[in-house]
C-alpha cells in the first residue's frame, strides 16, 4: 500500500466513484478517511476473496495447535490404515459382501470427535 495513493477523504470516495471502482478492480486496496480518521477500506472482491481464505487457513492452523496442545493426535500410521481399511470395506460393499466393521468404526471415529469438540 502506498499511503500517498492509497489513502483518500471520503469526499474523493463520493466524488469519484467511478474512479476508486476502476483502482479497486486493479488490485488496489484505498483507506478512506473522515474528519482526518481512517473510517473504511475499499477492496476489490478478488482481494477480498483473498483475504478470506487466507483467514479461514489461519484459522484452521490454529485450532490444529490447540489440537496438539491438548494431545488430540492420531498418527500418520493409523490414519492411512483406517484409510486403507474404509477402501477395503467400500470395496467389498460393492461386489455385495457388506462389513459391519466399518459401520462400527466410522461410528466410533465420529463419537470420539464430537467428544473432543465439547
């Protein structure tokens, strides 16, 4: 952000419109100022869309460190097991040879983390 360029009065935003949609759609993002005071940040909805997801990643980054933090951890091992295990039985479901075990691990798989949720 180029503070010279980027932040604008509001009377600039009401005044040209038209121009702050075009610098926007570029990738600009302006700062709009009251009374001397930044009041708003104009964004461009790819810009915004950007930010978002970038948020929702930190987001999920943080809470798999609270996750490690309380010890809620499963290991590469045993996921790719289950994993390989969930194919099998799909497989078999398939061909008619229906497994009640994978019912029963899924169920449980979804117990333990609503339980850890709480």
């Amino acid at each position: 952000m180029d503070l010279k360029r980027d932040i604008k009065p509001i009377t600039y935003l009401k005044n040209r419109t038209t121009d702050v949609v075009a610098q926007v759609s570029e990738g600009r993002t302006i700062v709009i100022t009251q009374n001397g005071e930044a009041k708003m940040v104009v964004m461009g909805v790819e810009e915004y869309d950007r930010l978002h997801r970038g948020l929702a990643l930190l987001k999920m980054v943080a809470q798999s460190e609270a996750d490690v933090r309380a010890g809620r951890l499963v290991s590469q091992g045993k996921v790719f097991r289950e994993l390989e295990e969930i194919i099998e039985d799909a497989k078999r479901e398939q061909a008619g040879k229906k497994s009640p075990k994978t019912t029963k691990r899924i169920e449980g798989s979804v117990d333990r983390g609503r339980k850890a949720r709480r």
